[in-house]
C-alpha cells in the first residue's frame, strides 16, 4: 500500500509542472502610474490567437473589461496608453518512470539474494501557451507595463477562456499592489 501511494505522490509531482500557472510582471519603475487615466487597444500581427478570430475577440474583450473595471477609460484617440497582447506556445514532453519490483535475500548473513522489476516509461506531450500583455506610453512610444503569464494549452475553447481569465485576475492583483505602493 505504501508503493501505491508512492507511486501515486510521484505521478503527481510529476505532472505538476505541466498543470502550473506562472504569471509575472515588469514595469517602469519611474513612470507615474497614477496619471494613467486613458487607454486605447491597438492590435498588432502577433495578436491572430494563431488565425483563431473568434479567441482573440474574446481575448481583447476581456482585457479591455479588465482595465475598465480597474478605472481606465477606453478612447479612440490621444489615450494615456496604448495596450496590446500576444501569445507565444512552446510544444513541450514531460516523461514519467513508473518502476515495478521485488527484491529478496536468503540463507542468511552470507544469503544468496535475488529479485525482478520492471521500469515503464510514458511521454506526455503538452503545449505551453504564454500571454503576454504590454502597455505602452503614448507620447514617449516607450514601453511602461508588461505582464506574462504561461499556461498548459486546454484543448477546449471555454477551459482555455478560463486559462486567460485568471492570468488576467492574477495581473490585476498583482497590478493592485504596484498602485498601491506594496511592489511586484
């Protein structure tokens, strides 16, 4: 029973890596945040979703949603800031050992000993999918904010709406903390 659990406690650390989120942040230390009333979504050619349309509405949508709620004001033009997103995917394999086995010795002190096992190696492979968000100054064209954060690729569309939706979360918490004086 306790080689099940083992075994069970290290598939599970070892998928670990692949279900994690990491999100992080990089920002102007010198710029002043609190001045930033304004914003306009600008698209760039990386912004496609890989020629997925209907993702990256959705993706615009709610990162436009996420910067009103945070008190911005969305304009057609001469905004505070300009915003804009991309994705970049890494494909990844991740390998898990499973071994299997027994072992013995007879005869005592100076026993003969034996035993047999067996090893089982599977891959797995996965996709990593980063978001990466940046927010640019208007009049300087200087990049001010840029936050990444990098998940495993769901294959469904309403898990990978989920995926970006606490990248978003977890940005504007970590956002929250800049303004509001307590760092990264």
């Amino acid at each position: 029973m306790k080689r099940i659990l083992g075994l069970v406690i290290m598939l599970g650390l070892a998928a670990a890596p692949a279900m994690a989120q990491k999100v992080t942040i990089d920002y102007s230390h010198e710029y002043d945040f609190d001045s930033i009333e304004t914003f306009q979504y600008v698209d760039t050619k990386e912004s496609n979703v890989q020629g997925n349309s209907l993702m990256a509405d959705r993706v615009v949508g709610m990162i436009k949603k996420e910067l009103i709620e945070g008190g911005l004001q969305e304009v057609e033009s001469n905004p505070d800031i300009f915003v804009t997103y991309h994705f970049t995917t890494a494909e990844r394999t991740s390998y898990s050992t499973t071994s299997f086995g027994y072992g013995g010795r007879w005869g005592g002190y100076r026993g003969w000993g034996g035993g047999a096992g067996s090893s089982y190696t599977t891959e797995n492979n996965y996709v990593d999918g980063t978001l990466i968000i940046d927010a640019y100054d208007s009049k300087e064209k200087k990049m001010i904010w840029r936050g990444t954060g990098t998940v495993t690729v769901k294959a469904k569309p309403e898990k990978k709406i989920k995926q970006v939706e606490n990248i978003l979360t977890k940005l504007g918490a970590r956002w929250e903390k800049i303004l509001a004086g307590e760092g990264k």
